[in-house]
C-alpha cells in the first residue's frame, strides 16, 4: 500500500511573529512539487495569524499540544474544541518533551486523542523510549506499553485517523539519531502492534513518522525506510532552508 510522506515542522517554543511570517513566505515559495503533505505546527499565538496570512494551499497547520479537558478553569490550557474553531487540523499528542517537563501520562495522552478525535483533529500520537531503554535493549517492550496504554483501545474506524510519530527520546536535541536500521526496526514492530490488534490492511494504511534529529543529510536514508513515512522535524523546521531541502528527499 502507497502511503502519502509527511514532513511536519514542530517549531516548539521558538520564532516570533514576524520570523514565523518570513519562514512561511520562503517555504511557500520554495515548494517544488505536491510530493507529500507539509504541516507546520507553531506556538499556540501564532496559528490564526498565520492561517489568515497564509493565501497557499500546499501548507496544513497544527497545534503543539491539546488539553484532555472538555473546557473549564483550566487556566494556561487551550482545548481541541477551540482549536477546530479556528481551522486548525492536525493536533500533536504526547511530544516526549510534554511526557518529561509536564508529567504527561500514557492515560491523559489517550484522553487528549479522544478530545482531538471528537472535535475532528488528527492526532500525530508521539512515543519512543529514553536512551536507558534502548541501552537495555528494552526499547520495544517499552513503546508496546505506551501503544498499549494509550492508542490501542480505540475502535478501527478511530485509528484509521491517526498518525504516529517514533521519537526516540535519546536522539531529541542531542545530535544523535538513530540509524535508518533502528528506525526502520522501530516503525516495522508498531506497525506489527498496531496488526495484531485491527488488521494487516490497517497496519499498512497507518503513517508513521520517524521524529528524532531528522536533518537535511540523513533525511533521505530515513525516508526511504519502507516503514518511515516522513518525518516530525523539530530544530531543522526552524530554517526555511533546511526545512525545505527536507522535502526535496522524499522521493
């Protein structure tokens, strides 16, 4: 089965309003071809700006994070109803960044799916084992669990919405990365999960995206996995140029 790549850009708690603006004209303008589907995913402030100013069709946007409440005093919070309001389409759930600084856990991620579902966002739902993990060799005992406690209870029609970004944690911000043999290893075993649960035919339909310290120079190799759907990019997105050049390897 042909899956359509991703390259998404998670800018994380950087560029201003005025970059943000800048980095969207020159990736706009520096699309060579409809080869995959380009998400952008700024900080929360920026995102109807953005939208308003973007007049293109070949850039989606998305939110860096979504509550797993409804609505209420929940002051700082912004919840999957509002973003929907504002025609935002894609919602990340579970950055390991989110797991480590905000204590995020496997049930309140599958409360955050729910709430992106019912409001008709995509999830891009984040796992991937810490460095102590893959040095034991645990790694895929320990994205099972994640998978376990917080994706796979949902109907088939549900997970047919989602998508999964692999990150391994040891390979976010530190200038390693795992090999396209590790990546591919880890995409293969989730989507052997993900069968075993629904179906074959399913497993085959699931993009999953390979997001730790992808760049320009490793990209292509990455996404030429038979398992690797594209990429999550964290600090490469932040350059237009590098962003873009990310593109140009999917083949």
């Amino acid at each position: 089965m042909s899956r359509r790549k991703i390259v998404a850009g998670n800018w994380k708690m950087n560029l201003d309003l005025t970059e943000a603006a800048e980095w969207l004209a020159e990736v706009d303008a520096g699309l060579q071809s409809d080869n995959c589907d380009v998400l952008v995913f700024p900080s929360f402030i920026l995102i109807g700006d953005l939208m308003d100013m973007y007049e293109g069709e070949q850039i989606l946007f998305g939110a860096q994070n979504c509550s797993n409440k409804e609505s209420g005093a929940f002051t700082g919070e912004v919840s999957a109803a509002q973003l929907a309001s504002v025609g935002v389409e894609y919602v990340i759930i579970g950055h390991s960044e989110r797991r480590d600084h905000f204590g995020e856990t496997n049930q309140m991620l599958k409360e955050k799916i729910q709430r992106a579902l019912k409001n008709e966002l995509t999830p891009i739902f984040c796992c991937g084992e810490p460095f102590e993990m893959r040095n034991e060799n645990k790694q895929q005992e320990f994205v099972k669990q994640q998978l376990e406690e917080s994706l796979l209870g949902f109907s088939a029609a549900a997970m047919a919405e989602i998508i999964i970004a692999y990150e391994p944690v040891w390979a976010i911000g530190t200038g390693l990365n795992a090999t396209p043999e590790q990546a591919q290893e880890m995409h293969a075993f989730m989507r052997s999960q993900i069968a075993a649960k629904y179906s074959e035919d399913l497993a085959q339909q699931i993009r999953i995206l390979y997001g730790g310290s992808c760049k320009p120079d490793n990209a292509k190799e990455l996404f030429s996995c038979a398992d690797v759907d594209g990429g999550l990019i964290g600090g490469s997105s932040l350059m237009a140029k590098d962003f873009l050049a990310i593109i140009n390897k999917i083949g």
